[in-house]
C-alpha cells in the first residue's frame, strides 16, 4: 500500500489500493531475504544488535534470556554467548579498541568485553540502562539510562557527565560534528534537544497528537529528524534547523528501531505488527510508504548496516520455531 503525505495536506492520504503498482514497484528499492540464522535457546524479546564490522560479527541483546548473542555473519551461525546478563538492552562495538559494550538494566551496568563473557572494564550505578551510541570522533559513549543521558570516557571507564531529563530516554541521535543530541523520551510526550557544549537541554519539541515516541532516525545531510510513534503508529519528520514538525505518515504498529538509508533515501521501520515499512523521500517534505515487508510477530528490533547493504531483523522465538536473525539485502 503507498501512502504519501506532503504540505497542505491535514494527514497521509491514501494514493493507491493494497498492491503496488508497477511504477511504484520501480521507484522502490525493495528488501531481499538473504540470510536466516538461527539462536538456538533464546526466548522472549530481543532487544538490540550491533556489529563488528572488520570482524564480520553480529551482537544481540537477548533481554528475556539474559545474554548476548554473539554471530558469525561469514559462518551464517552463533560462535558464541555471554551469560549471564541482567536485561541486556543497548548494544555497542567500540572498533578502535575492539569491544563490544553492553547495556544492562536490570543491573544498571554498562560492561565492555573482548573476547570472553568476563566483562574487562564496566561502571554501575545507571539505573535501567538501555540505549548506547559511540562517538567515535570525540572518543566518548553516550547511554541513556533512568532519567537521564551519561556521558562515558571509554578508555578510563568513567563518568564524565549526566545530563538530567523530563523521563526516561528511550532512541537519541548524535548530530555531527557534535554539538548537539536529539532525545525521544516517550513519557513527557516530547523530543529533548540536548547541548553538549553546556551539557543542557537548549530546547524541547512537543510530539503532539501522538504518544509512544520510541524509535528515531536522523538524516543530518538535510537537517531531517525522524520519529516513529505507537499511538497512534506515526512517522513524525522534523526540520532539525527550526523545529518544526514539516511531515507525517501512517506507519506500522509497535515500532522500536527506525534507520535512515542516505544512499538510497529512505527508510525502514521495524515493528512489533510483524513488517518492516520501507519509507522513501521523494522531495524534501513528501514522503511515500513503499513497501511493507512481513517478518514475524514481536519482530521489533533490527540494525540496518550501510556498508553492507543490509538490515538485520530480529525474530523472536514462536510456535516451535527458534528465535532468528533475518537479514535482508537491499539492492
């Protein structure tokens, strides 16, 4: 189904019936299944993946199971489990020194290992520990934790800074170079707009109309932040420059992680319904639904890699079949 949306429209509006057309069909860049493996003995929700990019190796934070899923994207298969964890959820790959970083809320500790599950470096007290994001030009971590942001010095393993906020955050973006952190924190119904030269919040952009703003995507290049809600499932596009909210679009249901294609200017919304949405930009405020991938009940969290052309897709396990990671290919 397309649907597309652009201004002096009061909402997305239905363009054309429940299959795609040829033209759209061409204008698409469609997902492709070109892998499944599968992660024997992991039940419940997955939460999410990280990669290792030199090393060809996927990592998941399996939440219910209480581990880290460790997979050898060349061997199609898990190579390894770190366990026992307390509600692994953010999931990082430091790559200049060869760590991968988890989040765990359960424990409020955020750990970095290399090659064994005995973590070599961590720090505590981040009560319900979640999202992770490297800044790898300035050489620090940023997590999401309580009610508030960290910022991590990843060679000390300290604390340098916590940036109070109205809840607790759930997806931020990074904004290049630097100077500035968008936050989705779901329970004050906003977007937080964060410093990072004062270390404050310098602005906040309502989500109105619309509760559970949970995923995030950015596209810097155009000064386009995107967001993706649950009540109702809305793509929200703000102009990052004004704050103005300049677009939306009927999306799918439970979304959890939303990416941003720059490449092929588009993007893929995972969620819980059991699709993947594929989103294009066709101008700089119209947007058209291209595509609708079916994937899996719960399948909520994925990680879309650029350099591989690929979006992971995590699948639960259900009805006797084991939990998976899908990927798919995008020409």
């Amino acid at each position: 189904m397309i649907r597309s949306w652009c201004p002096g429209s009061a909402r997305a509006a239905l363009v054309a019936g429940s299959v795609l057309t040829g033209a759209a069909q061409a204008l698409a860049q469609p997902l492709v299944l070109a892998q499944t493996i599968d992660l024997p003995a992991v039940a419940g929700r997955i939460d999410h993946l990280a990669i290792d990019l030199e090393g060809k190796r996927l990592f998941v934070a399996a939440l219910a199971a209480g581990s880290l899923e460790v997979i050898d994207l060349r061997a199609g298969k898990r190579v390894a489990r770190f366990a026992p964890l307390s509600e692994p959820q953010g999931v990082a790959y430091d790559a200049a020194r060869r760590r991968v970083v988890v989040a765990s809320g359960g424990s409020g500790r955020v750990d970095a290992y290399e090659s064994a599950p005995r973590p070599v470096a961590g720090v505590g007290d981040l009560d319900d520990a979640d999202n992770l994001r490297f800044d790898a030009r300035a050489g620090r971590l940023f997590v999401g934790y309580g009610r508030a942001l960290a910022v991590l010095d990843p060679e000390r393993w300290a604390v340098t800074r916590r940036i109070a906020l109205p809840g607790h955050p759930e997806a931020f973006e990074h904004e290049p170079p630097g100077a500035r952190i968008f936050v989705n924190v779901p329970s004050a119904g906003s977007i937080a707009v964060i410093d990072l030269s004062t270390g404050t919040i310098s602005a906040s952009w309502p989500v109105k109309g619309a509760a559970g703003n949970f995923a995030m995507a950015l596209d810097d290049a155009s000064h386009r932040l995107y967001v993706a809600t649950r009540r109702p499932p809305l793509l929200l596009a703000y102009d990052t420059e004004t704050g103005r909210r300049v677009a939306e679009l009927p999306l799918c249901g439970d979304a959890d992680d939303l990416f941003f294609d720059a490449r092929r200017r588009q993007l893929y919304a995972v969620c819980g319904q059991g699709v993947v949405d594929v989103v294009a930009r066709r101008a700089p405020e119209r947007y058209e639904a291209a595509e609708r991938l079916q994937t899996a009940p719960g399948a909520r969290t994925g990680l879309f890699v650029a350099e591989l052309s690929t979006l992971f897709v995590a699948v639960p396990a259900g009805a006797g079949a084991a939990a998976q990671i899908r990927a798919y290919t995008i020409p």
